[in-house]
C-alpha cells in the first residue's frame, strides 16, 4: 500500500468513525478539533475541550485552562483566560 493509499483509506475510517458518532452508535473521543483564540472543541461532537471553547460566545461557564510556562520559571499562564497559578515544581 503506498502513502496515498494509506491516507485514503484512514480518511475513509475517519468518515465511517463520524457518522457512528454522529448516528450515536459510537462514543465520540473527539477525533477532531477545531481552535481558537477563545479555546477549543470538538468538530464533530461541539463539547468543549479547552478554554472557552472554539468560537465561544459564552463565557459564564470556567475556562478550562491550558496552562503554559511563563518563561520565569515560576509560573503559568493560561492561553485562553490569562490566569497565572504558580507552576508545579
Ligand atoms: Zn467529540
Ligand atoms: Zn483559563
């Protein structure tokens, strides 16, 4: 099997994955993702995965924070609500 056939039949596996989910035959473990500056959800389920969510709109609901060092050592930051908490050491 070459490498276009190989990537033809892995989306082919991915179509036939999203419509069992879709149908509700099949636990959706987020395949795939889509996000933003606001955070990051599922493309094919829409639960939210990071942050706020991709393309959020509402933002009542707790950031599920994705935290990243800050560059001092010390601490982290959040990539989608900016909260900084002391890094684990
Ligand atoms: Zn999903
Ligand atoms: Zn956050």
């Amino acid at each position: 099997m070459n490498a276009q056939e190989m990537y033809e039949q892995a989306m082919h596996e991915l179509a036939a994955k999203i419509s069992l989910i879709r149908s509700g035959d099949l636990v959706c473990d987020h395949p795939i993702k889509q996000g933003d500056n606001y955070g990051t959800s599922c493309s094919i389920c829409g639960e939210r995965l990071a942050g706020y969510g991709y393309n959020a709109r509402d933002f009542s609901l707790p950031c599920l924070h994705e935290w990243w060092p800050t560059g001092d050592g010390l601490h982290e930051v959040c990539t989608f609500c900016e909260s900084v908490r002391q890094a684990d050491t």
